[in-house]
C-alpha cells in the first residue's frame, strides 16, 4: 500500500483505461485499447503500472446474497474526538462490513453492514459493532430495497460513451438468481484468489490451489454467468479528475419513492441508490467532478424531482473499504493530508 502515489499525474491514456476496467475488470488488453485508442503494448504497459502501483484495484467478490439471505444496514457514526481512524480501522477488519468512508457533516464515519442469517444474529452483530472504542454514537437504518450498484461513473468523462444511461439491472442480478449449493470449497478458494487479484489469470490461480487451468476457468465462467459474482473496480474519484463524491440521504413522499428512484438510477453520476426503512428515505452516493457540477446536479435535477422534499449531505472524505474489498490507497491519502502544513 506504500507504493500509491496518489499525485503524480494521471494521463488521458490512464483514464481511458481505468474506464474500460470499471466496465469490465478482467477485459483483455487488446479490448482496452480499442476503447483506449492506443498500442494493445502500451495499454498494456501502462494498465499494469497502475495496478501494480494500487492506483486501481480489481476484485471479484460473491454477489450480495449469493451464499444465503442476508439483510444490509446502513450506518452513521459520530466518533468521539480523534477516534475516527481508530473506528473506521476496525470496522474495515469486519467481514460483515462491505463500505466504510470517512465523511463531513453531522456524522463522522458512513458505513455499509451485511449480515446473514436471523434478526438474532443482526443483533449480535450490530452491538459487536457499536461496542468498537471511539464509537459515541451509532445510527443504523435497514435498507429495504436496493436499486442500483455500479463501478461505471467513470463514463462521465467521455460523452460518447455516457449517452446511453445506466442499466442498474445490469449490476443487480436479479433476486435469488444464484443458488448457494454453487459454491464448495474449490469455488470458494477460486474466488478467495480472486477477491485479492480480479485479474489474475487461470493458469496463475491454477498453480496456487493445485487446480488445472481449464478447471479453474470452467468453475469461474459457471458461477458468472450464474450471476454469483460481482467485479469490483476501484480507484480514486481523484485520480479520474473527480472531486465530489458525495452521500445524499433524500427525503421522499411515499408514492413517489419508487419513481424518484428509477429517474436516479439512470444517471452513470449515481454509483449507489436505495430505500431505507427511516423516514421514507433514499440513501444516494453520487461521483461528480466538481463542487460546481454538484450544485448544478442539486439544484438542475433532485431539485426538479416531483416528490423530493429535501435532503440531507455529507462529502466523502476519505473511502476506505468498497464492495467487501479495502481501497490499497486510503493510508497514503490520510497519510498525505496529515503532513501536509497548514496553508500549504
């Protein structure tokens, strides 16, 4: 994680290759530069600097729900003074933490809380949690309904390649799509592999687990086109030019709810948007360039939105864990900003 550098500069090349990862992390070097519109040698120079560098990461993790029924929580800390790191270290090491950024606003640290099983086992699970040192105050909130996950905002820099809006269905597999009984022990160890390198190859995980090549692959290909696998790429908003990335918690009329969602959920500016049990709620994370952009979204679309009554807002400042899998970046970030000297 040492090795980020989150600012030397990133060329038009490196984000054209960065977009065509967020589409489809395991694409080969000779798709992306077509997309690029490069030399397949120096796509594929300068993609695996950037991942070897950290500056992206690709991970493959089982699909939400795909091992069993699960329920997510949404979370909302305020930290006592000082403790946000200490918090948000912890919450990174749970399993059953999928998001945790650091944010401004009323709350100190925004997170993301999976948890298999009966209401028995969230109650286990979440006072586990909220029992972590430096947790004052915890706020949790019961997402009833998810309509859109996706690692494609990217796609805003290029206008070509944004016209068409985006298809949450293509992220969310549809429910129950994935029968547990998909997964033994070689599946398991396969994804184990990949959730640390989404884009090594057959061969490679192959000789790791004592498995042959076209095992390993038929194994892979069975589970994704089951839709028991999720590719998640990440990389900062900073690196692509992006510099508001921000959680929006919408308050919405009741019967307005589910269009007010469909109408969000097509623009490739939203990487996240679902309903939560509290107060009629929508939990919104958009990714767009810049606080001018942001306002412009507030003010020209949500604003404009029949049945938004208002919202409340929080930058994120710093995201540490995304899709299940830690950002390789997020110590070199805090660590940066802390040396930095006042009025530098």
């Amino acid at each position: 994680m040492s090795s980020v550098h989150l600012t030397r500069e990133v060329s038009d090349l490196d984000r054209r290759i960065v977009v065509a990862l967020q589409q489809d992390g395991r694409a080969s070097w000779t798709s992306i530069a077509e997309f690029a519109g490069a030399p397949v040698s120096t796509v594929t120079r300068r993609g695996q600097q950037l991942l070897a560098e950290g500056l992206v990461r690709v991970g493959i993790v089982p699909t939400l729900g795909s091992e069993g029924h699960v329920e997510t929580f949404f979370v909302r800390i305020n930290c006592t003074p000082g403790s946000q790191l200490t918090v948000a270290q912890a919450l990174i090491g749970s399993p059953y933490v999928r998001f945790v950024t650091l944010v401004t606003g009323k709350f100190d640290v925004f997170a993301e809380v999976v948890i298999p099983g009966d209401s028995a086992t969230y109650a286990h699970v979440l006072t586990d949690l909220q029992a972590i040192p430096g947790v004052e105050r915890w706020r949790s909130d019961l997402v009833v309904h998810t309509y859109k996950v996706s690692f494609d905002w990217g796609r805003q820099l290029y206008d070509a390649h944004a016209e068409a809006a985006s298809d949450p269905q293509s992220y969310m597999p549809a429910p129950n799509t994935c029968d547990p009984t998909h997964f033994d022990d070689a599946d398991r160890a396969i994804v184990e592999e990949l959730r640390h390198n989404g884009r090594a190859s057959f061969q490679s995980i192959g000789d790791t687990l004592d498995m042959n090549e076209s095992s390993v692959r038929r194994r892979y290909e069975r589970m994704r086109n089951a839709g028991c696998l999720t590719t998640v790429t990440m990389v900062p908003a900073s690196a692509l030019g992006m510099s508001a990335e921000t959680l929006l918690i919408l308050r919405v009329e009741p019967s307005r709810i589910a269009s007010v969602a469909q109408t969000l959920a097509q623009h490739v500016s939203v990487r996240f948007l679902a309903a939560a049990l509290e107060e009629n709620s929508l939990y919104c994370e958009i990714i767009l360039p810049s606080t001018e952009t942001l306002h412009d979204f507030l003010t020209g679309t949500i604003a404009h939105l029949k049945g938004v009554r208002g919202w409340n807002a929080a930058m994120e400042l710093v995201f540490m864990k995304r899709g299940f899998i830690e950002t390789p970046w997020w110590r070199a970030q805090v660590a940066s900003a802390g040396s930095a000297e006042p009025g530098s």
